[in-house]
C-alpha cells in the first residue's frame, strides 16, 4: 500500500487523494451476520491502510464504519449491497467528493 500512495503521488502529484475502506463481508445468505472467516481480514486490512493513508495525509472515506451498522441492507450474497445501501454509500462518498473540491468562485 505504500508503494501504491508513492506511486499515485509521482504519477499524479497534482491529484487529490481519497481512500475509502472496504465495506464488512458477510455470512452467505445472512446479511446482518458479519462473516468469521474473511471478516477479520478485512477490518485488519482496513486498519493497516488506514494508518498508511492518516501517515500521508490522504483523506479518508469509512465505508466500513458506515455500513457496519447497517448490515440490514446487505442482499445476501456476503458483498453487495441493496438500493438502500449503496444509496447510503453514494451519499457518503459525494460528501466527500464536495468535501475536497476547491470552492466555487
């Protein structure tokens, strides 16, 4: 993940940067219990990312903090999410966006 913000950073010095966490994986046709197995890796991941992105200064977008309690709108399927939820997420993510765009004039 470092090699990747370094590389982002020469590639596009001029860009601004957001990082947005992995959503919960959840168990096969329960969408409010959160997966055992692949659960943690993500949340672990997240957390390790997480600290790279807070090192370099480079926003960052929970999705999994936001979705985490609001597993309910899981369709069931462990990844993806209902109409409700990826409008949810929508709103989050261009909340941000309009977060780090420069101010109209």
């Amino acid at each position: 993940m470092k090699a990747y913000v370094a590389a982002l950073r020469e590639g596009a010095p001029k860009s601004t940067l957001i990082w947005a966490s992995s959503t919960p994986i959840t168990v096969q046709g329960k969408p409010t219990e959160p997966d055992p197995v692949n659960n943690p890796t993500i949340t672990q991941r997240n957390a390790l990312a997480a600290k790279i992105m807070t090192d370099n200064r480079i926003a960052i977008n929970d999705l999994a903090a936001l979705m985490a309690p609001n597993l309910k709108l899981g369709l069931g399927d462990k990844f993806h999410w209902s109409k409700e939820g990826t409008e949810l997420q929508g709103k989050a993510v261009a909340a941000v966006l309009l977060k780090a765009l420069p101010a109209a004039e």
